[in-house]
C-alpha cells in the first residue's frame, strides 16, 4: 500500500492522502508512505502549512541532524580521543 501510494502520487499531498483514506492499517500506512515521500522529496516539498502546524518539530529537526552528523562525523563525535559535551549530554554512552 504504502510503496503503491508514493509511487503512483501526482504529489506528496495527494500520496499522503491516498495511503490514510483506505481500509485496514492506514495509519501505518500513510506513516511508512511520508517516510517514503520525506525521502525522496525532502521537507521542502511538504505543504508549508504542514510543515509549521507539525507537533514536535523541533525535535525532529534536531534528531535528523544528530542523526546526519552521527552518520558523518562519528568518531569524532563521541571516539575515545575526542568526546563532544553536547552530544554526551544528548546521548549518554551506556
């Protein structure tokens, strides 16, 4: 469904609705086919008004950066020679 949904969409609004407005799992769905969509498409093809009404924004925008600079800089983030406070106060080592 949701494969089906980002791929066949004229664009992110339509194929967002086209993954709710269904029988069954949708909201699983419409989560796994935005997903799909974000990562395509990237946030600036969302609807703006989506976008600023979105709860938990901040959040999620730091998240995908820390997650972009882990995938990047990781070693230098949190190796043994070099610790970043930051990051350490974000994500305690166990």
């Amino acid at each position: 469904g949701a494969v089906y949904c980002a791929l066949v969409c004229e664009d992110i609004r339509h194929g967002l609705r086209l993954a709710v407005n269904h029988g069954g799992a949708s909201a699983a769905c419409g989560a796994l086919c935005g997903a799909l969509l974000g990562a395509l498409h990237g946030e600036t093809a969302l609807p703006p008004g989506w976008v600023t009404e979105l709860e938990g924004r901040p959040t999620i925008l730091e998240l995908a950066d820390d997650f972009a600079m882990e995938m990047t800089q990781g070693p230098a983030l949190h190796g043994p020679a070099l610790s970043s406070p930051g990051w350490l106060a974000r994500y305690p080592r166990a």
